[in-house]
C-alpha cells in the first residue's frame, strides 16, 4: 500500500493548502523553493493516514505547527499517535507553537536546519 500522498486524501491535502493558517503561510513562505539550506519541503504532505503540515523527503522530516486546537487533550493524544506512527516510519517529527513562528522566525528556521544530516 502507497505510504506517502495516497490519492484517498488528497481532497483533504488540497482543503488545508487552501485553509492555511497564518502561521503555516509564513513558515511556508521561508521553506518553498529550496530556500532553506537547498532542501525541498512539501506542505500538507500525507505520510499513511496521517496529513503533516510541511515535509523534507530528503530529510525524512516532519514540521509540524500547533495553535490553540493541539491543547485539547483528545487533539493531544491524536498527535501523541500520530507522531509515534511517522517515527516507526523512520521520519522525525519536529514542534512549533503557531506563535514562535511569529515571534522568533529565524530561530524556527535555525531549529529545522540542525535537523539536517549535514
């Protein structure tokens, strides 16, 4: 079975690119276009049953961006699941608040390049 952008969601792929959150639209202006370190980055990249807000095939790396919906303890235990699921595909997953993104841009984009396999 396909693991990455299976054809079931892409509707779902498309909503989220349409319904960005302001966060994701600035973090995703700094990641397109190989701009960071010449790696690729994908957005609203679905990995099994799971959408990730940006991915690295190169990297095997996830970014993902939380606003005020991941403190919901049911949304937490789904990303708890979801995370475990994306690192026993050996793919790394890595955490923003939505506010970071905000107020510390260039410490967000620093924290995803020492993530790189130089």
């Amino acid at each position: 079975m396909k693991l990455h952008n299976r054809k079931s969601l892409k509707q779902r792929r498309k909503e989220l690119r349409n319904n960005a959150t302001p966060a994701e639209v600035q973090l995703w202006s700094a990641l397109k276009k190989r701009q960071l370190a010449g790696r690729k980055f994908r957005r609203q990249h679905s990995i099994g049953p799971y959408i990730v807000d940006f991915y690295c095939p190169g990297e095997r790396l996830a970014v993902e961006l939380d606003g005020a919906s991941h403190d919901d303890p049911l949304r937490s235990e789904y990303d708890a699941e979801r995370q475990t699921y994306l690192e026993a595909k050996d793919i790394r997953v890595i955490r923003f608040e939505n506010k970071q993104v905000f107020e510390d841009p260039d410490g967000v984009l620093t924290y995803i390049k020492k993530q790189f396999d130089e």
